[in-house]
C-alpha cells in the first residue's frame, strides 16, 4: 500500500466514523427533546402552537452537529485536500 | 460523483471574474423577491381588500413575530433586517425544487455570504443604538477573562450559522440527486416535500437566530 491508498482507506473509514457517532449524538438529542416536548404538549395542550415553534427551532439547532458531521465526511470523502 | 458539491460551476467570465450558478441563482432570487414584493406592496396600498393585499399583510405579521420572537422587543428595523433575510433564503429554498437548479444557498459561498452579513449587522447594530464605549462593554461583562472568549464564540456562531444553512439545503440536493440516480420516479417526491420543508425552516431558524444575535448586541440595560 503506498501513502496515497493509506489515505483514501483513512478517509472512507474516517468518513463513516464521523457519520456515524454525529448522527449517534444527534439523534440522542432529538430524541430526548421531542420526548419533552411532547409531555410539555400533553402538560398545556393551550401552549402547543408556541411549543412545537420552539421545538422546532431547538430541533434544527441539534440538527446542525449532524449537519456539521455531515460536511466534514463529505470533505473527507469528495473534497479531500490530502488526496493527490 | 461529478458534481462539485461544495462549490458552483463557474457559467461564465465576465471580464475575468467568474460568474458562477450560485450567483446567477441569488440574482433570480433576488429579483424574484423585488418584483413580488413590489406586487405585494402595490396591491396593499391600492386595494387594501384585495387577497394579495391580506397575503402581504400575514406575512409581515410574520416576519414582526419572527423579529420580536429573536429580540425580545419590537425594533422595526431588525423587522426589516431579518424579513429580508428570511425571504432571500425562503426564496433561495423554493427557486431549489426547481428541476435543473440548486439553492443558492447551498452553495458555500452564499451561505458564508448571508452569515458573514449578520456577523457584520451584529456590531454596526450595537455602536448604533448603545454607541461604541457601551457597545464594547459588553464584551468585559463577565470579566476580563472571558471577553476572548466572547469573541471566539462571535467568530463560531458565524461559522455555525453559514455552515448550518449550506449543509442543510446541500444535504436535501444531495438526498434528492442521489435517489433520483437510483430510482427516478415518484420515490423522490416524499423526500423532495421533506427538502422543501426544511428549506424553509432552516429560513426560519436563521432569521431568529439573527435577530437573536442583533438582539443581544442591541439590548439596552434594564436596571436603573
């Protein structure tokens, strides 16, 4: 193997890591605020417009580590400045 | 993977500077925006009963709730600061369903674009309203040692907000492109709803969070 294939393995399996714990964590995240969104929905049924406009903007706000995860194995896999 | 998906493809050279998609797409957008808004605002000053009248009436409505929802207070002209940014990148999503074409925005030039215009809107705003001394001040609030990172997380939450909205509508592209190569008919269409959706979400988010960010730096003390 020479340097140039030592770096595409890296990067592929660097992508799928980096892919792999972001949506991990983002996921975990979503997922413990939508379980409290939805017992503060069930709590004030009245409130619910301006909860769920609030989950939203959390939700994206979470959403973007994934996002960022997303950018970084997209660099790795098309962008890659160490590939020749 | 042939297409670039960080940057656009250069269309053409107009006296030597590259005129890319992103460009292109911004400028349709743009004009796009002009001319329904100027549509818009015509009808609500001649025909104040007419729908495009009420039409335009919701969405400022909108647009102050938005404002007002990120600083805390009505200020007209954050009002207008973020509108003008949730319709650019609103629009930017919608003229990306079209067939052909992405966002505007999903190019990373534009998005660091609109991010770098926030993070210049947040300290003309703060000089602006609290004037240089007490706009600074504010960086020393909680002490010495954190005024750099105050501006560290100044310089990160540009980086966020860029990185945030190109990744957002770049992925839905990609999703769609990529089943489209796979399957082509009709299963794309959920997903293309999905893009659409987080689209103007992600419109959402980044006008709030821009006022958020002119809010604070325009936030006059309350205490006496």
């Amino acid at each position: 193997m020479n340097d140039q294939t030592v770096i595409a393995v890296a990067s592929i399996l660097g992508a799928a890591l980096v892919m792999g714990f972001g949506a991990f964590g983002a996921a975990l995240g979503e997922s413990r605020l939508g379980s409290a969104a939805m017992d503060a929905i069930a709590r004030q049924p009245d409130e619910s417009a301006n909860l769920a406009r609030n989950m939203l903007v959390a939700l994206a706000m979470i959403e973007s580590t994934a996002i960022f995860a997303l950018v970084i194995a997209l660099v790795l896999l098309f962008a890659n400045p160490f590939v020749g | 993977m042939s297409e670039d998906l960080f940057g656009s493809p250069v269309l053409a050279q107009v006296v030597g500077v590259p005129v890319t998609a992103g460009m292109v797409g911004s400028a349709v957008v743009t004009v796009a925006v002009l001319a329904l808004a100027g549509w818009l605002g015509r009808a609500a000053v001649h025909r104040p009963t007419s729908a495009p009248a009420a039409a335009a009436r919701l969405l400022v409505g909108f647009l102050q709730g938005v404002a007002r929802d990120g600083a805390g207070r009505d200020v007209p002209a954050l009002t207008v600061f973020g509108g003008t940014l949730f319709v650019f990148v609103a629009g930017s999503a919608l003229y990306g369903q079209l067939p052909g074409v992405r966002a505007p925005t999903a190019d990373l030039a534009v998005a660091s674009a609109l991010a770098l215009v926030v993070f210049v809107a947040v300290p003309v705003a703060g000089v602006w309203v609290r004037g240089p001394i007490g706009y600074l001040r504010h960086y020393l609030e909680g002490g010495v040692l954190l005024a750099p990172i105050e501006v560290i997380s100044e310089l990160s939450r540009t980086l966020a907000l860029a990185l945030r909205l190109f990744g957002n509508m770049m992925s839905g592209h990609l999703v769609v492109g990529l089943l489209v190569s796979l399957v082509g008919l009709l299963v794309p269409v959920p997903l293309m709803a999905l893009d659409l959706a987080i689209g103007l979400i992600q419109a959402y988010i980044f006008t709030i969070l821009a006022c958020v960010y002119v809010g604070a730096a325009i936030q006059v003390e309350e205490t006496a």
